[in-house]
C-alpha cells in the first residue's frame, strides 16, 4: 500500500514544485540572481548537488559539474576556482569549492569561504592553497553589494560518512556557519547519499536516525537538515529522487528570497 501510495502521490507533487520554481522572481530589488555556496567534506557530494538540479531542470543528464570517481574519494574540484553554475532559467547560481580538508594547509581556507559569504571574492577567482584572499588582491572586492553576497549557505554531508567525518573539518564547518549566523545569511544542510543508508522505499523512517547524527555533530537544527540523493548511477529519470530535491531546493530559493527581501528593505530605510 505504502509503495502504491508513492507512485501516485510523487508524480502528482513533482510537475507544480517545478513549474513553480521555473517562473520564480526573485522580490528584493537589483539582485539579479539568489546566490548559493555549497561546501562541505571532499567527497560529499557537492558536485552531484548541482549536476542532478541541472539535470531536473533542464531536463537531460547533467555531467560537466566533475564529480570525483567513488573509488578514490578525492576531490575533482582540485583546480579550486570560485565557479558558478545556472540552473536553466531559474534565477540562481551556485558555486561549488573545493571540500574541506583536515590538513589546516589543503583544501580551500576558511577565511575565504568567509570572504566569499561576504561577497569579497570574484566569479572565477582560484583560491591560493598557500594564502587566503585579502585586501591586497587585485581581485578582492572591496565593497561588495547585496548582489556579490552569498545569499543562502548549503551544508553538504554525506549520510553514509557522519560518524567518520575528522573533528577538524566539523569544526572548520562549524566556524563557517558561525560567521554566517553572523552576517544574518541562512542556512541549511544538504544530507546526501540517504539511499547509501537505507533503500528508498524506507527513506522517511530510516534517514531520521541519520538526520539526529548529523544534527548532534553539527549543531545543525533537525528541521534545517535535507535528506537528497543525487544522480550517480541512475541514466532514467527517477521521480521520488526528483522530488526529494525540489523540495530541499524549494527550501533553499526561498530563505534565500527572504534574506534579499530583508536585506534589501534594510538598505531602502537607510537610505
Ligand atoms: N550513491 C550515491 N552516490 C553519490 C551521491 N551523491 C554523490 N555520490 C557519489 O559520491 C562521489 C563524490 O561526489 P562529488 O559530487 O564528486 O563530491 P564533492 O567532492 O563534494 O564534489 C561521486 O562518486 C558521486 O557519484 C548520492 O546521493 N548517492
Ligand atoms: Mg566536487
């Protein structure tokens, strides 16, 4: 009954979730576009996040975000750059940096994800292993606007490695969210690889025992964790795994919307 239910109940969901982001406008005046930033572990699946919305949206397999092979668990995204990925025709861009690594040397710094929240860094800028960006860079931005801003940041962990995650990189994720608990920029997490834990049909039941974990470790709110599974294997189109991420990629427009909606009111009062 369950799985008869799930067949009817997905495919009816599915079709106005997506019609409805496909003529979102964003409120807040002079912002082009809802900035994400996703970070997390190598090999958490970054990558996949972005491929697999592209892929919803403009509805062919998506491949050129690389992902690193599972074999080696290494990160492809070694040519650290800040680079933006569009999704169709939806007003948002994501950038996807390379994971954050134990070693305080490799992987990109935390004060650049920082500078980068604040709206300090470039599209395309590469980050430099052996310094973060400052002031003295010719590309720094030196007064960024609403729109340079990271509008909503993105937590991404792997379901199936929560409990193997180094205490380093929690507390390198820590220090991000908490300098963007600072700025006032919302945030959520990205739970994926959920059908490396349980088989789809037991998803709901089964991924909470992995939401409450990944909440303890991380100090994240339970209702701010999504469980996704990303396009891996899958050539087909798979409805249950479309669904799950529209609804974590609804979440994210919208908190990203109400931080420019916020923000942009806050200017106008000032001004
Ligand atoms: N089974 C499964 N594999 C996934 C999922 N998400 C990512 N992967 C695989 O995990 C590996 C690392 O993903 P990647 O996107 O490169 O991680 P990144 O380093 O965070 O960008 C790749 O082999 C992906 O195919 C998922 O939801 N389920
Ligand atoms: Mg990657």
């Amino acid at each position: 009954l369950v799985f008869f239910w799930f067949l009817v109940y997905f495919p009816i969901l599915f079709s106005p979730m997506i019609s409805t982001l496909k003529s979102f406008k964003i409120t807040g005046e002079n912002v082009r576009e809802l900035r994400f930033l996703l970070y997390g572990p190598v090999g958490a699946g970054k990558s996949s996040i972005i491929n697999t919305i592209k892929s919803i949206f403009e509805e062919h397999q998506y491949i050129n975000c690389l992902t690193a092979s599972a074999v080696t668990g290494d990160s492809f995204t070694r040519k650290v750059s800040f680079e933006k990925y569009n999704v169709g025709n939806v007003p948002v861009t994501f950038y996807d940096v390379m994971g954050l690594e134990k070693d305080k040397l490799k992987g990109v710094h935390t004060e650049d994800i920082i500078s980068a929240l604040k709206g300090h860094v470039p599209n395309d800028y590469t980050f430099k292993e052996c310094a973060p960006i400052d002031e003295d860079n010719r590309y720094y931005i030196l007064k960024p606007t609403l729109n340079d801003q990271i509008h909503c940041l993105v937590s991404v962990i792997p379901a199936d490695k929560i409990s193997l995650m180094d205490e380093e990189v929690i507390q390198k994720m820590k220090d991000i969210r908490a300098a963007a608990s600072k700025l006032g920029i919302p945030q959520v997490l990205f739970m994926t690889r959920v059908d490396q834990v349980c088989t789809m049909t037991q998803q709901d039941v089964f991924t909470l025992k992995f939401q409450n974990n990944c909440s303890n470790r991380l100090g994240v709110p339970l209702n701010c964790i999504f469980p996704v599974k990303n396009y891996s294997e899958e050539i087909k189109s798979d409805e249950k795994l479309n669904c799950m991420m529209l609804e974590a990629f609804t979440q994210i427009v919208h908190s990203a919307n109400d931080f420019v909606k916020k923000n942009s009111n806050e200017k106008k009062r000032v001004e």
